[in-house]
C-alpha cells in the first residue's frame, strides 16, 4: 500500500510537491486544497487531483464547476500525513486540525523550526526525521546551503561560514510586490536570519549572513565563503561538491541565472524547475586559504525533493537517506 498523502495549500510548493509525489512508487495524493475555484483549482481537476476546500467555501466551488470532494477536515483525517504548503504563518494554525486527525505533518521554511521541533534536509539529517509526526523542510535557502555545507563540512571541516544572499523579490507569478526598480538591504539589521537557519539543521556550523532583494523573480544567488578546517585546494572542493547528486555544476556559456532557467526550459524540465543548485564550476576559488564560490538557487522547485525525502522518512518507507535520495531523483528524473 502506498502511503496516502495530502497537501494542504496548492500554491507554488505545494502544486510541485502534489506531482512529485505523484511520481513516486510508494506514496500518493488522496487530495489537495484550494482556498477559492480559481484557474490554479481548474488545473489541480483537470489533473486528476481530488480537490477539497474550507467548508465555507465548498459553495462557491460548486458554483464555478470545479467539483469538490469535501472540506479540508475531511481531507486531513483521509490521509496519513499532511504536506502544508499554505502561506508563511498560517500554517501553525492548522496543528491543531493535523494533531486532532493523528496524522502527521510537514511544513515549509516559512514557519518557526519550534512549530515542528525537527528541521529537516535529506543530505544533513535523514535519519533522525525516521518515524517523526512533524518536521519542517527548511526554505529554499537554508535548503541550498545546507546542501553544500554539510558535504564539505563533513570532508574538510567548516570553522565558518559567510553568506551574501541576492533574493528574488518576488515569485515569477507575483504581480502585487516588489521592488521593480531598487536593490533593498532586507533586512537592514544584521544578521539575517537565513544562515543562522541553517543551525536549525546542522547545529555545529558557525555561519551568519546578509541579504538583499533584487528586482527579479527568476532565482537567489549565494555568494559563500567559507574558512576551512583543513588545508585544501579548489579542485578538492570541487571534487566534494561533484558527488552531490543535487548540486549541478552551470558553466558552458551559462552566466546567469536567466540561462540557467533557459537550460532547465531546454532540458524540458516540468514548469522549468531546477530542484538542484546551481553552483558556478568556475566560481569555486581558494582565496588565502579561504574557499569562495557562487551558487543559485530555483526558490519555486528546490525544496521539492526534499519533501518527498521527509515524507519517506517520517513514513518510515525507506530508512537510508541516500537510498531515498536517489529514489527520489530517479522517480522525478534528477
Ligand atoms: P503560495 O502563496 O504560492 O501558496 C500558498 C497556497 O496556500 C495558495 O494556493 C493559497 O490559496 C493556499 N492557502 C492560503 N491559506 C490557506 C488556508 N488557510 N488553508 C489552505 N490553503 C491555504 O505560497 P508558497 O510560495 O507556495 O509558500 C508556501 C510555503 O513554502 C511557505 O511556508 C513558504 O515560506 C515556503 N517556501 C516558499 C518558497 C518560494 O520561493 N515560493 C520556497 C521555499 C519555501
């Protein structure tokens, strides 16, 4: 039997998560939840998806034509586990209602690591999600460090870690945000606070960072330094980094990231996501014995594997991470 999963929140991460898990052999969709019978609804039926909505609402999805199967009450207590895909903050709200079900849930990066006590990322700490009610799969940028911090923590030891995120401002289908014209220190007190989450994973690794917002939708690009704890050269590094199966390396006339996302177009990738990061090859550099290298991220597809991986985990479906890793690619065709 295949574990039944339902996402809670069609949107951006959950629309991608929806299909991924729909690629996979040993879990599936029993439903998914929209707000109000829009476009996004129409798509979700069209694919076969089973559409449930908040009770109140359920009227007016009848009235547009878009068949729902019941209210997200009922989709909760049909599932095993809940991937919450809803807005940064709401979903805390729904603890309750997944609790209540006794079913288990995951959340986004855009809730606090303390709402599901585990923060999660399939490279750094697979095993100890095995069996877990409630994890969170950290943002698209703690996701994107983590995956290249701990491998190379792991070969040559990290004493620090210095990070300068440059942020899309907004989702490439976001007309209401900005900036359109300006470069926005975000926050302005430093630090933020997307390095720092990556000790909610890996809790060792000394790591702050800075951020902006740049008026594009397309990708975050990182650009990390980091001080080592053995000697090494950039070709070691490169190395450690080449392993890592979600770590692509960009070079060949791709100097930004509007090629990289004309690459993922290229390779007929679904919606053009790039689940990977994309580390420039030729970035990567020992500076007086300091390593630095650039990296973007696809904030819209990245963290996708990664929920498919926690589910796994929590459904204790596979218990190696590096098994449900390349499960998990193969079935997405990573
Ligand atoms: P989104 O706004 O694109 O989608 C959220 C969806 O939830 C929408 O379909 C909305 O209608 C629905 N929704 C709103 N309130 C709801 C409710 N009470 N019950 C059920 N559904 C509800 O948001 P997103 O970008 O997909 O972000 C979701 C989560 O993923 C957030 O925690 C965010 O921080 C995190 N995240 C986002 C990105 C990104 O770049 N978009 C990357 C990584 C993580």
């Amino acid at each position: 039997v295949k574990a039944k999963i339902a996402v809670n929140g069609y949107g951006t991460i959950g629309k991608r998560v929806a299909d991924a898990v729909q690629a996979q052999d040993d879990m599936e969709i029993i439903g998914v939840s929209k707000t109000k019978p829009n476009y996004e609804a129409a798509v979700a039926h069209q694919l076969g998806f089973d559409i449930y909505a908040p009770a109140a609402n359920l009227g007016a999805f009848e009235k547009a034509g878009i068949p729902a199967a019941g209210s997200i009450e009922e989709m909760v207590k049909k599932s095993d586990l809940v991937v919450d895909c809803t807005p940064g903050g709401i979903g805390e709200e729904n603890k309750d209602l997944y609790q209540k079900a006794g079913v288990k849930a995951i959340w986004q990066g855009g809730e606090e690591h303390e709402l599901a006590g585990y923060s999660f990322n399939a490279i750094a700490n697979y095993e100890g999600a095995l069996g877990l009610d409630f994890v969170r799969v950290v943002s698209c940028n703690t996701t994107g460090l983590c995956r290249v911090i701990y491998p190379i923590d792991k070969a040559f030891g990290v004493n620090k870690v210095r990070v300068t995120l440059a942020r899309r401002a907004v989702d490439p289908n976001d007309i209401k945000k900005g900036p359109i014209n300006a470069i926005v220190p975000d926050p302005i007190k430093l630090p933020s606070h997307h390095g720092p989450d990556v000790k909610t994973v890996i809790p060792h690794i000394n790591i702050t960072s800075a951020a902006m917002k740049i008026p594009t939708t397309l990708m975050h690009l990182h650009t990390v330094n980091m001080e080592l704890g053995d000697k090494c050269t950039a070709e070691d590094v490169r190395k450690v980094l080449g392993y890592q199966s979600r770590v692509r390396f960009v070079g060949q006339g791709i100097a930004s990231t509007a090629e990289i996302m004309e690459f993922a177009r290229d390779i007929k990738r679904p919606r053009n996501d790039m689940w990977e990061n994309c580390v420039w090859s030729d970035s990567i550099t020992m500076h007086e014995g300091e390593l630095y290298f650039f990296q973007a991220i696809h904030q819209e597809s990245i963290v996708v594997p990664e929920n498919v991986d926690a589910i796994r985990a929590m459904m204790e479906l596979e218990s190696n991470g590096a098994k449900s890793i390349m499960k998990t690619n193969k079935a997405l065709g990573l």
